[in-house]
C-alpha cells in the first residue's frame, strides 16, 4: 500500500515569500503530525490533527506558521513570510490513531529561505 | 531543555560486532520508548519499541534495554551488518491530552564498516 507522500520534495523560496507543504497521509489514518527537522537535530514537533481538528498546536514557532487539514485526510502547513532560519525538513507522519505508538512518516520537504 | 539525549553523534563499528547506542531522558511521564532509523532523504521508520514498565525488548537483531532508575535506554544490534548504517533517533512518548505526543533525540549516525 501506499505510504505518507510529501510535496515539493524540495522548496528554495527567497525570504519574505509565502511557501505551502503539502502532505498526503496513509488512507485511514486518523492521526496526522508535522515536525521540524532542523540540520544535524532530531524532528521536533510542530503540530497534530485528529481527523480534521487541530487539537495541539503548541510547537509552531511564530504565526507565520499555519496548518490545515479541512476534509480529515491531505494536510498543508503554510509558511508566510519565510525567513532564513525557516530553512529546515518538514516531515510529516501519520498513524492509525492518536494512541498508536508507530508513526509513519513521509519522506519530507526540504526547504531552504535564501 | 532537551528531554531526550543522544550524546553520541556517531558510531563506527566492524560487521559482525554489536552496535550499541544509547540514550538519556528526563521526564518520568513517558510511557513509551521508541527507536526509529533513518536513511538519507527518507523519513525516520519505526524500528523497536519499549514500554516503560518493561526492561527489555528482543526483535530479531535488535533488543531495547530500559533502565528506569537511570533513566537510560540503549539500543544493542547483533550482528551488525552494512545495511545497518543509518541515523537512529531515539524518542519517547507521553500523553497528551487525548493522544502520544513523541519527542525526539538528536540522532547517532552509526557507521557499520564490512
């Protein structure tokens, strides 16, 4: 079957554009994460769907960050005004449920500011 | 504040010998532990997990020790092989007002020279 698919793979935008991320989960799957994955860091959290509600956005770092999911599958997590410390892998996982200890995680989308 | 530490950046062994990374955490909430490897441009796979009121977990060439007291986990792979060389990120996992909210290490490349 399918797994977690992640668009662009790769996004250069110049600082100040706007970027969208998308994400495309695995069918069913409740559960759906962003993390950021910083050079030489390990993925930190950003924020978690359950279905189409948002229910923990606590680790997006400034309101430029924004992340949707309206119909409880393909997620997008928008980055206004990017700026260079934006630059980072953006990975996306999901899992069955919330309580499902193994995430399956997309293959993520590079993004550099410049 | 880190919650979890990998404070080995990186690990060379010869094939055949066992590989043994370790981890550190601070927080007594976590119920879970986990340890995902990742291969470059790819995102982390799940690879063992461990409950926090076990010691010990056995999975083919792979065991997760837990030490509680310590708050200590380490991850023993034997034989080690060359298809082993990837990051491992250990993570562990908390409740979090109705789902598992994961928090990673920072990595250890291990090396695994033929």
């Amino acid at each position: 079957g399918a797994g977690v698919s992640q668009s662009p793979r790769y996004k250069v935008a110049k600082r100040g554009q706007d970027v969208a991320l998308r994400c495309d989960p695995i069918s069913g799957h409740v559960s759906l994460f962003w993390y950021q994955q910083a050079l030489g860091q390990g993925p930190e959290f950003l924020t978690y769907f359950q279905n189409e509600a948002q229910l923990d956005k606590s680790g997006l770092p400034s309101d430029r960050f924004f992340a949707e999911r309206p119909e409880g599958s393909v997620s997008t997590l928008k980055i206004q005004r990017t700026q260079q410390e934006d630059s980072a892998v953006y990975l996306c996982a999901s899992s069955l449920t919330g309580y499902s200890y193994e995430q399956y995680f997309g293959p993520g989308t590079r993004l550099t500011v410049t | 504040d880190q919650q979890v530490k990998q404070n080995s950046p990186s690990l060379s062994v010869q094939e055949g010998r066992i590989s043994i990374l370790n981890c550190d955490y601070t927080n007594s909430m976590f119920d879970y532990f986990l340890w995902y490897k990742k291969y470059p441009a790819e995102g982390p796979t799940f690879l063992i997990s461990i409950s926090s009121i076990k010691d010990k977990n056995e999975d083919g060439r792979f065991t997760v020790f837990l030490n509680k007291s310590a708050k200590h986990l380490s991850l023993h792979i034997v034989p080690s092989q060359p298809g082993d060389s990837a990051v491992y990120f250990c993570a562990a996992r908390m409740n979090s007002g109705g789902y598992q909210k994961v928090t990673f290490g920072t990595g250890t490349k291990l090396q695994v020279i033929p």
